[in-house]
C-alpha cells in the first residue's frame, strides 16, 4: 500500500497536530518530557502510568499548557489494564496514532546471584509490557492503516556490560520485537521504530550514581561525549519518528547514546 505523505517541507513534517499519541510510563521523567514535545506539536496525549499521582501530575502540566490530555492508571504487565487503557483513548478520541512504549525498570544485581523474581519483574515489565501495548494499539492502527510505534530501548540492547542481566536481556527483546512488528507490519501502514538512549540522567540514575560512583563514572566515559544525556535530547528522535519527517522509516533503532556504540 502507497501512503501519501502530506505536501509540505520543513517544520510542518514534524507537527502532530489532530493526532492521539499514547505514551506509557507517562508519569516518569523520560515519558513526561516526551508527551510535552508531542503536545507542544500539536497531540493529544493520553498518559498510562502504574503511579496514579505522577500520571496525574503530567496531565496537569499538559493541561496547563493548553494541551487535551488524560490519565489513565494500570500494570502495562496486565492484558486486562492494558486493554482498559487502550479503550479509554479510543472512547476518548476515536483513535491512536502514535504510541510510545517508555515504561521500564532496571535492577542491577550480579548474574551469579540475580534473583528469579526480579528477572521475571523486569522481563514482564520492559519486554512484555512493551509488547502488550504493541499487539492492542498496533490492532487499531492497522484497522486504520496507519500509525507510528516508538519503543523506548536502550544501548543495553545493543553492546553488553557487567550486573543488569535482565535489562540487558529484556531490551534486547525490545529491539528484536521493534524489528519483528516492523517487518510484519510495514506494507499496512504502521511503523514500528525504537530509540536506544545512553545513561539519561533522572532522578533514578542519581540514585544509582551515589550507590555505585566508581561504576558509573567509568560508564561515562564510555560515552563519546564523556557526559550523559538528558531527558529533553530524547524528545527530537522521538518527534521525529512520530511524524511525517519519517514516513520511510520502520524497524530502525535509533541511538541517542553520546557516541556509546559508534567506539
């Protein structure tokens, strides 16, 4: 199928006016940045989060900035909240457009040791909450023959380092799964693409950092910028592959990583 891109050069390509756009983790620092930058161009947003006050306060800074918003509170990990979730945009705005996949942890712990329960935590939550979300959205976008899915990936998917097992593992899922969909899905005009950032500094990594400096700073310097990023480098890649500016582009993973992987 042709999917005729809309005339216009420029700026324009990158506006999201008219559009839904999904973002799950939506109460944490990387998916609040992100909806902002949507709503700035011009989505509607629809914020999932399993914290009910964080999911809230986004709303309320979107809504405050003129932009149409709601929460709506679930487990990405639940079929049942997932499609809870799905149905209350639908109900809401007669579509999704775009869906952005940000909900994540990590658990450091050393692979001889790592507990079962918390491999299978970050596994649910990184890999088949993203996929969850992929399979129902990814129902109504190919109804609608068009759509754009952007998973939130990471470096961890693509190079391996010591104690994060599991996260490695389940990111490395998300690529594979953004690389499946987008080939599965590619001629019935739905996009399926992943950011893979470097370090993001949030208030998570600080934490981190002050429990394992020494870890960190070598982690650093592993980056080609010798810093790490923040979350508003996030929101251009992330607009970018929303909008028409990528209209030929699906099962890419975009990096955003300072330089990490090109060494």
């Amino acid at each position: 199928m042709e999917v005729a891109v809309a005339p216009g050069a420029g700026l324009a390509r990158f506006r999201l006016d008219g559009r839904v756009a999904l973002v799950t983790g939506g109460g944490g620092a990387i998916g609040t940045a992100i909806a902002e930058g949507f709503a700035e161009a011009g989505a509607a947003i629809a914020i999932a989060d399993r914290n009910a006050e964080a999911a809230e306060a986004t709303v309320s800074a979107l809504g405050s900035a003129g932009a149409d918003a709601m929460a709506v509170v679930g487990d990405v990990t639940s079929e049942t909240d997932v499609a809870r979730t799905v149905e209350a945009a639908r109900a809401r705005w007669g579509r999704i457009d775009v869906l952005v996949n940000a909900a994540g942890i990590g658990a450091r712990a050393a692979a001889e040791t790592y507990p079962l329960d918390r491999w299978r935590q970050v596994l649910d939550i990184n890999l088949t909450g993203t996929f969850l979300f992929c399979r129902d959205v990814g129902q109504m976008m190919l109804t609608a023959q068009q759509g754009s899915i952007i998973n939130i990936a990471s470096i961890a998917g693509l190079v391996g380092y010591r104690g994060n097992p599991a996260y490695l593992a389940s990111k490395g899922g998300v690529v594979q799964l953004t690389r499946a969909l987008a080939a599965e899905w590619a001629t019935r005009g739905v996009r399926v693409n992943a950011i893979a950032p470097g370090v993001i500094a949030t208030q998570m990594i600080a934490g981190a950092l002050e429990r394992e400096p020494e870890f960190y700073d070598d982690f650093k310097k592993k980056h080609a910028m010798q810093r790490f990023g923040t979350v508003d480098e996030l929101v251009g890649p992330a607009l970018f592959l929303a909008s028409d500016a990528a209209s030929y582009v699906t099962g890419h993973i975009l990096t955003v990583d300072g330089g990490y992987v090109a060494q």
